[in-house]
C-alpha cells in the first residue's frame, strides 16, 4: 500500500515532468499573490491579537500564563494557517481540479469518470469548494470557541491539529474524487473508512504548507500525491453512505 510521503515524493516529481509543468504555474502565482498579501497583514497585526487574547485571561488562572501564552500562540497561528489555506484553494481550485485530472490519466493511465466541459468544471470546482467551506466553517467556531473556554482551551492546540489533519485530506483528496463522481458526503465517507492513509496524509501535507516559500512549490505535488492515494486507498472502496 502507498504511503503517504512516498505519494508527496512521487506526486511532486511527476507535476514537475514535461507535459504537467504549465498546469502548476497558475496555481503558484496566485499562491504567492495570496501568501504576500495575507503574510504582510498579519505579521501588522499578530501582536496585537495575541495581546487582546491574553487580556482575557480571568484573574485566576493568571498562575498559568506560561502554559496558556504559548497554547493562544499556536491556536492563533492554526487559525491564521487556515484562513491562509481556505483562501489560496478557493481561488485556485478550478487549476487543481484540471491538474488531478491530467495527472490520473499520466500516472494511472485511466480516463477520470468527469465528463464535464472546462467551463462547467471549473464553476462546479468553486461550487465543490464552497460546500467544503460549509462543512470546515462551522467546526473552526466550535474550536476556536473551546480554545477561549479557560481549562477546555489546553486541549485546542490537539484539537487544531488533528482537526488540520482532516480538513488537508479532505481538501486534496476531494480533488481526484470530484474528477470521478464522488459525492462530498461519499468522499468524507471513504476518508473515515480508511482513517489512518487519510490522517496521515493530511497531517504531511499539513506540515508541507507551514514551510515558507518551498510550499509554493510543493502544493501542486499534494494534488498530484492525492491522485496516487485515490487509486490506491480509495478507489476500490465501496460508497459506504446512507441512501435517502
């Protein structure tokens, strides 16, 4: 079975090969673009949000101050990592959605099941990505409100990350499965049968993004990773779903 950092190595080496290498240059751009912009607004203000943060710290747990300093830093650094990357996969979904297809049919040498026109699938990947958004949003308020709540806020930075694990598995996993039909309920589905390819995955792929400049260049190696993690994990997997 493929492992998940075998999947990024081989995924990486094949986007950059003739023939794939003009549908990663888009993505990159715009990555920068974003990255930039964000990058400058939040070292303005990084300061002073975690100073506001620590201001709410009651009276009595003052004592704890070096415990919970340094767990609002992370906390506030996993919400900024995600608002980094809903952002960059939502103006650039449509190029990732093209790339998988390209790399399925290059690595595995089959046809994936989309039978859609360039125009369709690229309003249908935005439409995809709006309903991941639907799903991740009201999950980071449930965290991010757990990591306000003295006592409960100790355990949110595990509770960020693993969260982080399946949200970047479900992010780049989607890719390859959209290409083929999967619905989103299906595609959370298949993750959870096969838990441990899924978490691992999106756990490497979330230590990818947080390298400065190198996961520029090593995101569109996740999409194609996530493509060879399809076929091998997922794609024989049954749709576990309830029908309605």
């Amino acid at each position: 079975m493929l492992d998940a950092m075998t999947a990024l190595s081989r995924g990486t080496r094949l986007v950059y090969q003739k023939g794939l290498r003009r549908y990663i240059f888009l993505p990159i751009v715009v990555n920068i673009i974003v990255y930039a912009s964000m990058l400058s607004f939040v070292v303005s203000r990084f300061s002073g949000w975690l100073d506001s943060a620590m201001t709410m710290v009651p009276s009595w747990l003052e004592w704890l101050s070096w415990l919970i300093w340094p767990l609002f830093f992370i906390s506030l650094l996993l919400v900024i990592f995600f608002t980094f990357t809903l952002v960059t996969h939502l103006i650039a979904a449509p190029f990732y959605g093209f790339l998988a297809a390209k790399v399925e049919r290059q690595a595995t040498g089959r046809e994936p099941l989309d039978d859609r026109g360039l125009a369709k699938t690229a309003v249908d990947a935005l439409g995809r990505e709006l309903v991941k958004l639907g799903y991740i949003l009201p999950r980071m308020v449930i965290l991010f409100i757990i990591s306000w709540i003295p006592g409960l806020n100790l355990i949110a930075p595990i509770l960020w990350l693993l969260f982080s694990a399946w949200i970047m598995a479900i992010t780049y996993l989607d890719y390859p499965m959209d290409n083929n039909k999967i619905t989103f309920r299906d595609m959370r589905a298949r993750l959870s049968q096969r838990w441990w390819p899924s978490l691992t995955y999106g756990g490497l792929i979330m230590l990818v993004t947080w390298i400065p400049l190198a996961n520029l260049f090593l995101i569109p190696g996740a999409v194609a990773g996530a493509v060879l993690m399809w076929d091998d994990h997922y794609r024989g997997t049954r749709d576990i779903t309830p029908q309605r």
